[in-house]
C-alpha cells in the first residue's frame, strides 16, 4: 500500500502561483523541489490551465452582467451566509416583499 503524502502538491503549486503570477513551470518545479516536493513540469502546466480557465470564465460573466468582482465576491459570501442558493433566492424573496410594502 502506498504511503499517503502529508502536502498536496496541487495547493502548493497555486500558493506559489499567487507570490509569483508570472513563474514558468520549470520555475516552479525547482522551487517546489527545494521545498522537497516532486512534481513534473506537465503537472503545473496543467494546474495552471485550470487557473486560467476558471479566470476566463470569471471575466466572462461579469462581461456580459455587468457585474464586477466586488459584487461577485459578495454574492458568494451572501450565499454562503445563507446556507445555499436556495436559501440566499428565499431571502431575496422576502426582501423584494419588504421593499414593496415599504
């Protein structure tokens, strides 16, 4: 049975990503080695791929809404608040209501 390692190798990567934005996967792989973690160049390009997609299609929505990241980032939070995107739509339910009485 193989031994389970202790660091996720991937939540490295992207913590080093976020020091380091414009890092080369060779970069990477070295420093990640000096922390003592393996990993291939192909596995960060791959990493990194899935980054810049979900990027992608971030900047694609608030282009088409609208809408920008400060407001993305708070309806998240208020969905989150409240439980769910079920519960966040009841909540703004009732306070479409109230604002109508008011």
């Amino acid at each position: 049975m193989a031994k389970k390692s202790e660091v996720n190798k991937t939540q490295a990567v992207r913590d080093y990503f976020k020091t380091n934005k414009k890092a080369k996967n060779s970069e990477v792989v070295a420093a990640m080695a000096k922390q003592g973690i393996t990993i291939s160049a192909n596995y960060v390009g791959n990493i990194k791929a899935t980054h810049n997609k979900r990027q992608r299609s971030v900047r694609k929505v608030v282009a088409k809404g609208g809408v920008g990241i400060p407001e993305l980032k708070a309806a998240l939070a208020f969905i989150k608040l409240t439980g769910g995107v079920k519960a966040a739509t009841q909540a703004l339910a009732v306070a479409q209501e109230i604002r109508e009485i008011v």
